[in-house]
C-alpha cells in the first residue's frame, strides 16, 4: 500500500466516524428535546440523567476517533 492509498484509507474512516457522530449528536437533540416536554412536570430527575449519559457517550466516541485514527 502507497502513502497515498494509506492517507486516502484513512480519511475515508474519519469521514465515516465523523458523520456517526454528528447523526449521534442530531439523535441526542432531537431525543432531548422529546424528554424535556415529557418530563415537564413529573419526574424532572430525568433530564440531567439523560443528558450526562448522552454527553458521555458523545466524549468516548470522540476519543474513540481521536485514539484510533492517530
């Protein structure tokens, strides 16, 4: 394998991730807002829960990224 089908590869896979994590982050969104109308006033607990995990699993997936492709 060339340098340049090695780079191409690798850019290919960067797209990839990048993009599951932008749909991940669009999913987290929309799925927040859905959430915060549902618990608007019972079991408020339920928001910073969600949110912490949503967070958490948005930083893994980008150390993920930035662990794997450097």
């Amino acid at each position: 394998m060339t340098r340049l089908e090695a780079m191409i590869e690798y850019y290919r896979n960067v797209d990839i991730v990048t993009t599951a994590l932008v749909m991940l982050a669009v999913w987290a969104a929309g799925t927040g807002h859905l959430v915060d109308w549902m618990t608007e006033h019972r079991f408020k607990i339920a928001v910073p829960i969600y949110w912490s995990i949503v967070i958490t699993v948005y930083v893994i997936g980008i150390l993920f990224v930035g662990l794997t492709f450097s």
